[in-house]
C-alpha cells in the first residue's frame, strides 16, 4: 500500500491538475426512448408521440416525458442533449462507456489512470461501479439473457482495456467479504506495535542520516497507517445515513419488483412467462444513487450506477414495451435522480458532482403495438447532465421532426468523453505542463472536443 500511495503522489492529485470534483454515471443500460424521456414531439401522428404523455418543464419550450415531472420541475439545473447519438443499435455498451478511446478503457477508468486508482486520503477506489446487490446484500436476481446479465456487466462497465488491472472499475456486489477486504484484520494492538517498530526504526534511520531531511516515505506510511484502522467500509454503509434522507432517495414504494421477476405476473407468451430481461429491474435505484452520493462524497473520483435493463421491445418474449417500462423504470428514474440533485445541492455538492444520465442507444420513435414496444435506434440516444460547475438550464442542439435523428451539429461518445475529462482535470495546466499526467490522458484532454455549450 505505501508503494501505491507514493506512486499515486506523483498524479494529479499532488499536481492540482485534478479539480476534486467527481463523476456520476448513470448507466440506462438498455436504450431509454429520446420520445419518453427529454425529447417528446407534439405536432406529430399519435405512434410517433410520447405514450407516456408530455409535461412541461420550468425552461420555456421544453417538454419531457409524461413520467417524469420532478426532472421537468428541476429543468433549470439540468442540460439535455437532445443531438446526441451513439451511432450504434446494437446493445454494444462499449462506444458509450469508453468513449471510443482506442484503450478500449471504460471513461471511469481512463479517470483513474490520472488520478491514481485509489484516493489519497479516505483510500476508496476511484473508480466504483454500484448494480442493486450493493444496496441489498441479500437481493436473489434472476438470469435475464446474457446482454443484461451481472457477468457481461462487470467484464464491459469496470473494464479497463489496454490501461492494465490497476484500474478496472472495483464492483460493489453486495458479498460481505468484499469490503472486509478494505478493512484490518489483524488485531488493533499487534498492528500499532507493529508501526510503532517500524517508526522507532525510521528514527534510527534518520539519526544515523543526520541529513535532517525527512524521509518522504513516513507522511504516506502514516496515511496508510490512519486508513487501515479507519476502513473504507462506512462510505458503502447506508445505515450510517439519517433515516430522513434514504427516505428521500427510496423508491421502493413506486413499483413490486416481484411482480416483474421469473416472467412477471401480468404477461404471458403463448402461455409461458418468457420477459426475461426483467429479472435484473429492482425498485433500489433511490438507494444506489444515495450510495453514489455517499461514494463522492468520500472522494470517489468515478462511480457508475447501472440500471437494467430498458429493452422496450414489446415483444411479449423478452421485454415489455416502452408504456410498462417507462412506468415503472422511467418514474423511478425520476423520482431517484431528483432526490439526488436536491441532496447534493443541499450539501453544497452540485459544482462539485457532474451527473451523466444515458444509454448505449435510444429507441426508435415509432411504436408498433399496444403496448407501445420499440426496436434499437443508434442514431439518437438521450443525454442528460447536472452540475460540475457546467453551464445548465438548457437544450442542447435538436432532433429532426420525429425525434429519429440530430438536426443539428451532432455530438458522440468521444465528445461526452472530453466534457467528463474537461470537468475533472485542468487542462489550462496542461497545456503548460502536459507531462503532469500520463502521455495518453494529457493528449485525451488536450485533444478532445467537449461539449461547447456546457462551457
């Protein structure tokens, strides 16, 4: 641990290239429809509308979708992209999560890589991924088809490319052994005799020295000395939280997960429960964004929560459609992440946390049946962003008429990429010093092309 905290030294944490500001990255792994969510039409044929309704926000001339009326009160503070697109429909999570960085390194781990992979003082990965297990140890989900299973999210969202292990994305799946590992296990007293040895030994050294220069290694020994016997295991404790604010934050109320598990009790297919895919929906999204909270605020550089799955197919074999899906996965959505931005904004957070809420695709604008189903749809994706000390209160380039594609500049992964590299690091610093951080993230952010109007 002392080696890794004095390599960590030399990153941007010591340079001041780091602005200490966190991201949060709400992974709608599925494909949100643009309609129902921050792009409804009005003028147009009633299966290229919102099935869910519209509503008006507090911008004047945005709507959102029906199920979301919380979001469309908070308008002001947020920024929707509304010319964003992943240019690809195929359930690969890949283009979104890593930008299309040529590492093939999830954003989240491309951010570790500056920063170091664990925080210098409160010793938390800097880079964390939250699925439902991590807010409720004891949750027994079912096996939804392999795209939305637990394995193909931990090999593609905590994946670190070509970076090396270092940085991969440390899942909090809900095992109790996980953070027991952060904590100490030999007894408090062996321990401190222990250091107490080795501080006696220091001393000696330095005696003999006589050079009066402080070894640089005792301030980084005594910080892994302070963060052994603290632990890292209260940051992931939600019972530490007031009762008061996880009741904010739950959304338990809005939905019996139960009902939608091993087939879901209201939809057969030829007399066979088959909706598979929603054997990962919980009703725990409130609490994993409280646990997000909690994370940054103990310094997490990176935390992806991720929400599965929105695969609004209709089709009566894997998937409900979108009139189910954004009634159950949309309003939580709402619910969560408005209780989330009236906390961080209560604690004087909101210049300090960038919220990121999208998919790897959208869905196509046109329902095909009663219950309102949509295919993939890469060419438009929904973009939605909150704080970091960016510009809010705004819409963001334009769809065409039917919300199928940008009818203005349009933005991509990579351009979401560099705002998330712009937020978190100084790149006026490096473009003096470019060798503050490592080559490939100081040509990432010198390169890169943020979101304009967000700066």
């Amino acid at each position: 641990m002392p080696g890794l905290r004095a390599a960590q030294s030399q990153a941007a944490l010591e340079n001041n290239v780091f602005k200490n500001k966190s991201i949060v990255f709400l992974f709608l792994q599925g494909g949100p429809p643009q309609i129902e969510t921050f792009d409804p039409k009005i003028d147009v044929a009633s299966d290229n509308r919102s099935c869910t309704g519209e509503i008006r926000t507090k911008l004047p001339g945005v709507w959102f979708g029906g199920t979301l009326p919380k979001l469309a009160q908070r308008a002001d503070r947020l920024a929707v992209v509304r010319s964003f697109a992943t240019n690809d429909g195929s359930h690969n999570p890949m283009p979104i999560l890593t930008g299309k960085h040529p590492s093939g390194a999830a954003m989240s781990a491309l951010c570790a890589r500056a920063t170091g992979p664990f925080h210098p003082q409160s010793g938390l990965p800097m880079n964390t991924v939250i699925v439902p297990e991590a807010v409720e140890p004891d949750l027994k989900l079912g096996t939804p088809t392999p795209t939305f299973g637990l394995p193909r999210i931990e090999t593609s969202v905590a994946t670190s490319g070509s970076l090396g292990n270092a940085y991969k994305g440390f899942i909090r799946n809900g095992k109790p052994e996980q953070l027991g590992n952060f904590d100490l296990n030999l007894s408090r007293d062996r321990f401190m005799d222990r250091y107490q040895l080795l501080g006696e030994l220091d001393d000696l050294k330095r005696g003999l020295d006589r050079s009066g220069e402080v070894n640089g290694m005792s301030q980084i020994e005594r910080q892994t000395y302070d963060l052994l016997l603290r632990g890292v295991a209260d940051a992931f404790d939600l019972s530490k939280e007031d009762p008061k604010t996880i009741a904010k934050y739950d959304t338990s109320h809005l939905f019996n997960m139960s009902d939608y598990h091993n087939g879901g009790k209201y939809f057969l297919f030829n007399g066979k429960k088959k909706l598979v895919d929603q054997e990962r929906w919980t009703n725990l999204l409130g609490k994993e964004m409280l646990l997000a909270r909690r994370l940054c605020e103990a310094g997490c550089g990176f935390v992806t929560v991720v929400d599965s799955s929105w695969d609004f197919h209709g089709n009566g074999a894997n998937n409900p459609g979108t009139l189910v899906g954004m009634n159950t996965l949309g309003a939580q959505m709402d619910h969560a992440v408005s209780a989330f931005l009236d906390d961080v904004e209560q604690r004087g957070l909101s210049d300090q946390i960038l919220l990121v809420v999208t998919g790897e695709m959208g869905r196509s604008p046109i329902k095909k049946n009663k219950d309102a189903g949509t295919d993939h749809h890469g060419d438009l994706t929904p973009l939605l962003l909150a704080g970091g000390g960016l510009n809010m209160g705004q819409a963001i380039g334009k769809s065409d008429r039917t919300g199928s594609r940008p009818a203005s500049d349009p933005y991509g992964p990579e351009n979401l990429l560099a705002t998330i590299m712009h937020t978190m690091f100084d790149a006026d610093k490096l473009r003096v010093s470019p060798e503050l951080l490592p080559p490939e993230i100081s040509k990432l952010i010198l390169d890169g092309q943020p979101i304009k109007e967000l700066f």
